[in-house]
C-alpha cells in the first residue's frame, strides 16, 4: 500500500543537512512547530487514517527511496492523528530510539532528500 503526501511548506530551521533529522507534521501544526517542521498534506485518495509503517517499508523523497530500519512504535498513530513523525537519515540506530522517529538506512553514499514544496513524499508499505 501506498500514501502519498504534498510538502506545502518548510519551515526555516526544518531541514538540518549536518544532523540528518526531519521533522514532519500535518497541516494542523501551529506556528512554533511551523517554523522548525516540514508541513505535508496527504492526498485524499490516499487517507491516512489507513496508514501503515513498519521497518524494511520505503519513504521516497525527490526520486530518492530510503529504507526504513526502525519505526518507532508511535509513528502510526502520530500520523493518523497528525501527519507526525521525525526522520533520521544517516544515523544508526540509538540504544533508546526515539517512539515517534523512524531511522532510515544509514548508507553514507546516499544524500540526503532535497526537500521542496509541493514536492510528494511517498511512503510505500511493503
């Protein structure tokens, strides 16, 4: 199965290329979450409150598809509720990995996403 959502805005601290981390949220973010998070809207013909993500499913970004490694055990329901969850691209996997992150292979040779507006993203359960 597949969802896809819309990036309609970034936030100006959203992106940090040296840390790897992303932060995604719904439309319904309020401005603090704004200025530090990527907005996305998912497509109605896709609704999320269908929405399935476990390890080894696929995130594409940018013609760039990331596989994930961990998916923490909140990252469901906080996208269903409200288009939430933190990406770490790059980074192995911690000893306390965060409920609401999910950690993407950490292959040095792949870039990071180059996010845009009104760019999809497309998460694929496998």
């Amino acid at each position: 199965m597949k969802w896809i959502s819309t990036i309609e805005k970034i936030g100006k601290k959203a992106v940090d290329s040296k840390d790897g981390m992303v932060i995604l949220f719904g439309e319904g973010a309020n401005e603090d979450l704004k200025d530090v998070s990527i907005i996305q809207k998912f497509n109605s013909s896709t609704p999320i409150n269908s929405f399935i993500f476990k390890k080894g499913d696929t995130v594409t970004i940018d013609g760039q598809t990331y596989v994930a490694n961990y998916v923490g055990p909140m990252v469901e329901s906080n996208m269903k509720a409200l288009g939430h969850a933190t990406f770490f691209f790059k980074r192995p996997v911690p000893k306390a990995p965060l409920a609401n992150a999910v950690y993407f292979d950490p292959d040095v040779q792949q870039p990071l996403p180059d996010f845009k507006v009104n760019d999809e993203i497309v998460y694929e359960h496998i």
